[in-house]
C-alpha cells in the first residue's frame, strides 16, 4: 500500500534544515511567529521545541509543504 503522507520518511531535521537554508532565520520567524526561531535560533533548539509543541510543528511542516512538496 502506498503512504500518502507527504511528509512520510522525511525527518523533522530535514525540514527545519531545509527551511533554514531556504529562508534563513529571520524569514522564518517572519513566516511563523516562534521564539525558537526568533531568539538564538538552531536546528537543535528549533528541533527540541518543535518535537514538544504539535501546533508550531504542524506550521513548520505546512510551510515545508508549500515550498518542497
């Protein structure tokens, strides 16, 4: 059977990575409004804050889908 997940085998890291690369920090914050990518932002952080809160992960990976998929 076919996943039809988008975002099956696609790591959080890879997303915020590549959101990253193609944003840069102060864009990102400017497109989602989280402190983790606003105040001394890093993949870790940005990854530990994310894996906790599901409403900011799920923007991350709404933004990523937009832009990647």
């Amino acid at each position: 059977m076919h996943n039809q997940d988008p975002l099956h085998g696609i790591t959080l890291k890879t997303i915020v990575t590549e959101l990253e690369a193609h944003f840069g920090w102060k864009e990102l914050a400017k497109c989602i409004d989280i402190n983790c990518f606003k105040s001394d932002p890093s993949i870790n952080s940005s990854l530990k804050f994310l894996r906790k809160t599901p409403w900011a992960r799920q923007k991350v990976e709404r933004l990523y889908l937009k832009f990647f998929a």
